[in-house]
C-alpha cells in the first residue's frame, strides 16, 4: 500500500506544530530560561539549549516512526523527509513566537517572557537570527530520524550513551566535587572530565564511547558471559558472589566520607521515603487498602521521639534515643491500629477519603494552638537530642543539649548509617512478610475480600496487621527524620508527603519492595539532587507519573502478579490455545 | 445424623427480607439441591451458612454445634467450604497459589499435599495447568479451580454457587460428574443450581425455593415429577 504524498506531508506538519508548542510551553513556564544557566557540555551546550533540541529530534522520531509502515521495509528517504519536516516545523513555530513577542508584550500574560528569556533566544541578535531555527530545527529531526533508522543493534547502545551522558552531565557538580577531594591523580581526571556545571567536551566524548563501546560489547557477549559463570564451579560462584557483595557493602559504608555531608543528606531522605514507602507497600501494595493520610503515621513517630529525647521545653523524658525509637515504633503501631479500626468495613474510594481525613487531623491537632502546651503548636518541637553510641550525660537543664562520651550521630554524615541500616532491615522484612502466611493473606484481601473470608481468613486481624505493619515502618522513619534535623515542625507532616508516597510506589511498582526502593530513588532522590529543577519538581512528578502509566504501567520494578496480569495475553493465552488444540487432537 | 440444619433462618439485606424462614435439613454423604429462579435467595442462603451473612433470626447446626456465633473465617475451619458464584477465582495468582490459598487454614504440609493430590486426580486439567495465571484460563477450567480450591481446606460440607453458569454443556456434564465424584468420597453437598433438570439428576433431595421462602421439599424423583416444578423450573408444559 502506497502512502499518499499529502498524507505524510500532512503528518510530518502536525508532529512539528505539536513539539513548537511544547517548546513554546517550556519558554512561557519559565524552564528554558532557568535551565539556560546549567551547562549539559562545558561552554557548548546549556540544558535549557538541550531541551529545545530534544524536541525537535523528538518531533523527528515520531515522524519518522508515523510514517514508516511495520509491515513494509523501511523507506528511508521517506521517513527523512518526513523528520525533516517535522523539524523544520518545529523551528518555525519558535522562530514565529519569538517574532511574535517582538512586536507585542507578552510579559503581561506570561511572566516567564522576560525580556532575558528573548536575548538567550536570539542569541542577543534581536531578530536577524532567527531564520537559523528552521535550519536548527531541520538538523534536529533528522538526526532523530537517523537514530529511528538505525538498525537496533546500533541504536539502543546510542541512545543508552546519550541518556547516561546527559545523566552524568546532570550531576557532573557532584562528581566534579567528590573527585577534587580525592589523590592528584583523581583530582586531575575530575578536572579533566567534569566541569562546573556540565561535563567537559572531552568528558562528554569520552562517557559516549565509553558506553557505547560498554554497551554494544555487553550485548554481543552477554550470554558468552554468563555461561563462563555458570562453568565456573559452584565454590568459585559463590566466592565471586561474596566478593561483589563485600565491594558493594564497602562502597555503602565509605560513601558519606567520600562524598560529603549532601549527597549524604540526599540518601537520608531517599531511605526515610524508602520506609515510608515500604511502609505503604503493605497497606497498599499488598493488602491493596489505599492511604492518602499516610505521613500521620511519620508524624506520629517523629513526635514520639521528640517528646521522648528533646531538652527543650516541651520534652517529656529525656531518654536515649534507643530507648525511644522501639516506643516510638510501638506508638506508632497503635495509631494503626487506631486509623484501622473504624475504617475496617470501608472500601476502596472511600477508604482513600478516610484517610486522607486522618492525615490532615493528625497534622492540624499536632500544630494547633489547643494542643500547643504538649507539642508545641506552631513553634514545634525544637532541641532534640542527637542519637549517641556510648554514654550520654546527664540532663542538666532545659535547652542544654547532653553530652555524649563515645560516637554521636551528629549530622547527615552520620544519620546516613542509621537511615541506610534501618531500610536495608525494613526491605528485608517486608520481603520475609511477603513470602509468608500472612502475607499470603493480605494477596488474597487484595485481590477479593469476600472470596478470602470464604476461605478462612480473617479479616479484622489480617487488615488491621497491615495497617499496623505500615505504621511501624513510617514511625521508623519518622524517628530518624527527627534526629536529622533536630526538630519537628506540624508544617513538615503536609499532605503532599503522603501523596510523594503513593506516587514512588507506584512508579516504582505496587507491591513491590525492591520496586519501593527504586521509585523512591527516581521520584525522591533524582529532584533532591538537582536542586535548580526543584521549581518544577511537580510539573515532573504529574509528566512521570503520566508517561508511567501509558508506558510501563506496571512499574520500574514490578512484582510478579502485576507482571502476569499486565502481560498475561503474551504467554498465557498462547498456551491455551495450544493446550486447546493438542487435547482436541487427542480426543 | 443431620449434618447441617437451617431451622426458620430470616436474613436481610439492610431493610429488604431476603429470607423469610428457610429450614432445611442435610444429612451426611447427601446432595442436596436448592432450586430457583433469580433472586429466590438461593445465594443469600449459601452466603448466610457460610457466615459472610448474619441471620437475625433463626438457628443454623452444623453437627449439631450451633455456628452463628463464629466468625464467617472461623466456619472454614468447623468443615464448612463455599464454591462462589462467578468462580471468584484469584485472577492474579497462579493456579497452585490459588490452590493453597484454598488450604489457608489447614497449616500442616502433608495434608495440604495431599488435599492437592486429590483436586489433581478429580481435575487433572489442572495439574496441567498449575504455573499458569488463573485469569488465562477457560471458564470451565476456573470452574474446576474454584471447585478445587474449596475441596484443599477438606471440608465436610462444600457448598457450589451455580457451578453450571456460563459453561458449555460438554462442561457442565464434566463438573457434574466430578460433583458425583467428590460426594462419593464422602463430602457433602449443598448445590444451588439455575439448571434444575442437571441438579436433580444427580441430587438425593431438592428444595424449592421462591421469594425467599421454601414452597416444595421432596425427594429428586418426586420433584421432577412435580407439576409446578416441571413448569416453573424444567421448561416442561
């Protein structure tokens, strides 16, 4: 079937006016400008330049791909065509919006329209450069057109070495400081390969090659590998299982002191999301009972341990923090239970406005003026004693922190070995009560209540145990958040916590717990460490949370039921037209 | 020795008298079927035995030791095992995951082996088909997995919501005499059937039930012989 000349043409436009507009979004949002001033290369090529282009080598991939028919060959001239197209569209739709607000305000609608915004734009040319966006834009979609072209052995380790490239270049500050503090020799490599902001010309050039190289070797030897482990003898494998888990299990311990307090900091609050999340996967992910109101159960914990370690004035005991973590725990438990009891009989869309109720109750009685001679109300709880191994000194009087004789876990440095141990353990049990009895019944909750009744589970106890199990796990992390900054604010316990939760479990993939980990990674960590973009860490969470749920609904870690009931018309039905078949045959 | 025994059982729903006292009486080793036509109550019966519904009228034996003060999870374990209607099978699960959720209260590893080894030799389909997800399977085959699920807690009573609906004929003959089968190994059976003219067929005894009332209880025989049975129930003039 031939396909009409207008038809593609036609198609190619339509792609390109599309990316304009998203370009033109990203301009009027603020992002362009912003992310202007952060080098992806050296001096080269900013993230704010990058993202422009990205669309327009995006407008050339889907052209391409729109136009190019699976059941036929691939005509490339076509589809270049078409990606061409679709580039230079893209380009004239910037170039026309940026004529456009030369001639009229925009500023009074669009705040974002600087005057600044249109010099970064016009490379400082007022409009005399603007005819070079088409040509730009032409550049970008066939080179998006030529990665589609490419065969697949090509193109997925050159795609896989443009995503890691920009990843390094994202974070290249980070590595650039870690690398400066280290011998001569690191120092000059860092020197070499990270710059300021971005990576160095040369840095990008090598991190390329290095992983294409890595990348297209890996998939022409992968299986020769793996069956030179498996020839390995069974003594070796697990030697060299050792070895990787004791290289592993050190670079966990050396990291703080090699990368500083920050990105010490930043896995703190990845782990404490960690448990959190782990926390939900039993309610949610397991026992499939949604809860929106899931940061009253940090709160809860959070509190505990303040009121239990503080010598500020609202300090009830002064305890160690030892002491106060397993009753901050315990409480915790309880307020489960507590939160579990009246909304037992309530079901799904309602169970998530219980909650969501709950968390917000929690919240506003923590910071309410009413309750402020215990908590302290809107001035929150202040002065809470650092955890410390060894012996700690006596309470002396109000705020005069004790001293401690041995190791005190005074900041992120330190608090990341408590975080880090407490999500290793946490993961390792909610994996221990996924496997067992229990967790088999909370599967069979989720999956039909009254089916699961019928066969003699019960109920009451199996939901309030989650409920229960959930909350220990979020007053856990909740005790740590409060040691890492010394303080509790009822205004740090915000809905949008819970909601966080919710989100990293399900990019991550609902009842799944190494899934838990990684969504807390991507949806936590990625936007801690890339602070400039932090303005738009919502306009990420919505375009993730949408992109996942159109291309891997299941998660980026899925467990296995999720994985069967997404992709069960893949094997399963095969096989039972097949097993139909050969018991037609035998009969 | 009576079984299982409704005496004047009166179950709502909210306002709505679903059942307006029902007494039926079970031997041991019978099949006992409860025929009717929609929204007779032949479900809510089932339902109320098996605990997920309270009676608030009415008194229900099962041995002699009267059940309605345990919990619907606590009648599994007195022997009382339901087949849903609609299957209710874990679409998710596997079929042996499925199959062990069905011996969730029975603990010990050997009986629930052997639980298994019999639901394979009644259903050898399903051996066949034990690593594979639950919702891939035909109707006829969640018919068996449920029918199976409700034999691995071993129960002394099973009672089968409709286990015809929506299956082939070729199939419903199979699931019948599978029914036949397990009541011979000496399991008794409580069926509630739309297919009248099946369920008497291989049924000891049959009761009528209409509106939430027992009108007619009789022998199999006689009831297919009964005139207003053979009209309402068998399509017969």
């Amino acid at each position: 079937m031939m396909m009409k000349k207008d038809y593609l043409i036609w198609i190619a436009i339509k792609t390109g006016l599309l990316s304009g507009v998203i370009a033109i979004f990203l301009c009027l949002i603020g992002m362009v400008e912003v992310f202007s001033k952060r080098d992806v290369i050296e001096k080269i090529i900013t993230l704010g330049d990058f993202i422009l282009l990205a669309t327009a080598v995006s407008a050339g991939v889907i052209a391409a791909r729109a136009t190019s028919n699976p059941e036929q060959q691939k005509q490339p001239l076509k589809n270049l065509i078409a990606g061409a197209l679709a580039g230079i569209t893209t380009g004239v739709v910037i170039a026309a919006f940026i004529g456009l607000s030369q001639q009229i305000n925009l500023r009074s609608v669009f705040l974002s329209a600087s005057p600044s915004l249109f010099d970064l734009l016009t490379f400082k040319g007022g409009t005399n450069w603007i005819w070079m966006y088409p040509a730009i834009g032409m550049a970008a979609g066939l080179l998006g057109t030529i990665l589609f072209l490419l065969p697949e052995k090509f193109r997925q380790p050159i795609t896989r070495a443009i995503f890691i490239t920009f990843l390094l270049a994202l974070f290249s500050g980070l590595f650039r400081v870690v690398m400066i503090n280290q011998s001569d020799n690191i120092a000059k490599a860092g020197k070499y390969l990270f710059g300021q902001t971005g990576l160095t010309l040369s840095g990008a050039i090598i991190f390329f090659v290095a992983v294409v190289s890595i990348s297209m070797f890996w998939s022409a030897e992968s299986t020769n590998l793996q069956k030179g482990f498996a020839r390995i003898p069974k003594k070796g494998q697990t030697g060299v299982r050792v070895v990787v888990f004791a290289i592993l299990a050190y670079m966990v311990l050396m990291l703080p002191q090699v990368s500083g307090p920050f990105i010490a900091q930043v896995i703190v609050i990845v782990s404490l999301y960690a448990l959190m999340g782990l926390g939900l996967n039993i309610t949610l992910g397991f026992a499939g009972l949604l809860d929106l109101g899931f940061v009253a159960f940090f709160a809860v914990g959070a509190y505990t341990v303040g009121l239990l370690t503080s010598y500020g004035i609202f300090g009830l005991q002064h305890v160690s923090f030892w002491v106060a973590v397993p009753i901050a725990v315990l409480v915790s438990m309880m307020f489960g239970a507590f939160l579990g009891l009246p909304v037992l009989g309530v079901r799904g869309d309602y169970l998530a406005i219980a909650t969501l109720g709950f968390g917000e109750i929690v919240r506003l009685l923590a910071g309410s003026d009413f309750l402020a001679p215990f908590f302290g109300g809107p001035q929150g709880i202040i002065g809470i004693q650092k955890p410390c191994l060894g012996t700690l000194g006596e309470f002396v009087r109000v705020d005069v922190p004790r001293i401690c004789n041995g190791l005190e876990f005074a900041g992120p440095k330190e608090i990341y070995y408590l975080a880090v141990a407490s999500a290793i353990l946490i993961a390792f049990i909610a994996l221990r009560l996924q496997r067992s009895r229990l967790g088999r019944a909370w599967m069979a909750i989720r999956e039909d209540e009254d089916v699961a009744e019928a066969l003699g589970i019960n109920l009451i106890q199996t939901k309030l145990l989650a409920y229960m199990l959930g909350a220990a796990f979020a007053g856990l992390g909740g005790a740590i958040f409060t040691v890492l900054v010394g303080s509790i604010f009822a205004t740090s316990m915000q809905l949008i916590v819970s909601i966080n939760v919710v989100s990293l479990i399900i990019v991550g993939g609902m009842g799944s717990v190494p899934g838990v980990i990684v969504g807390a990674i991507a949806l936590i960590g990625l936007p801690e460490l890339l602070r400039e973009v932090s303005e738009y860490r919502f306009l990420f969470y919505g375009a993730a949370l949408i992109m996942m749920m159109l291309a891997k609904p299941e998660g980026l870690w899925p467990s296995q039921a999720t994985l069967r009931e997404l992709h069960h018309d893949d094997s399963g039905e095969d096989s039972e037209i097949a097993s139909t078949k050969s018991s037609q045959a035998k009969a | 020795m009576s079984i299982l025994n409704l005496d004047n059982v009166h179950t709502y729903y909210g306002n709505i008298h679903a059942l307006k006292g029902i007494s039926i009486n079970i031997e041991k080793g019978e099949i006992v079927t409860l025929i009717g036509g929609n929204g007779a109550g032949k479900t809510t019966t089932l339902r109320t035995i098996s605990g997920l519904l309270k009676p608030r009228e009415g008194k229900i034996h099962l041995n002699g030791d009267d059940i309605l003060k345990y919990q619907a999870h606590e009648i599994v374990y007195k022997g009382v095992s339901m087949v849903p209607e609609g299957r209710g099978v874990f679409a998710r699960l596997t079929v042996l995951e499925n199959l062990e959720m069905g011996a969730y209260s029975r603990n010990s590893k050997e009986e629930l082996s052997r639980n298994m080894e019999r639901v394979f030799t009644l259903f050898p389909r399903l051996k066949e088909r034990r690593t594979q997800v639950a919702g891939t399977l035909s109707g006829g085959e969640q018919q068996m997995l449920a029918t199976g699920r409700g034999l691995m807690s071993n129960p002394s009573v099973l009672l089968m919501d409709e286990p015809s609906m929506g299956l082939a004929p070729v199939l419903v003959e199979l699931i019948f005499d599978t029914i036949q089968q397990i009541n011979k190994e000496g399991t008794t059976i409580l069926l509630v059937e739309q297919n009248a003219l099946m369920a008497l067929s291989i049924a000891n005894r049959g009761y009528v039930l209409q509106t939430g009332e027992i009108i007619i209880s009789d022998t199999a025989e006689n009831l297919k012989k009964n005139p207003t049975v053979q009209k309402a129930y068998l399509g017969m003039e």
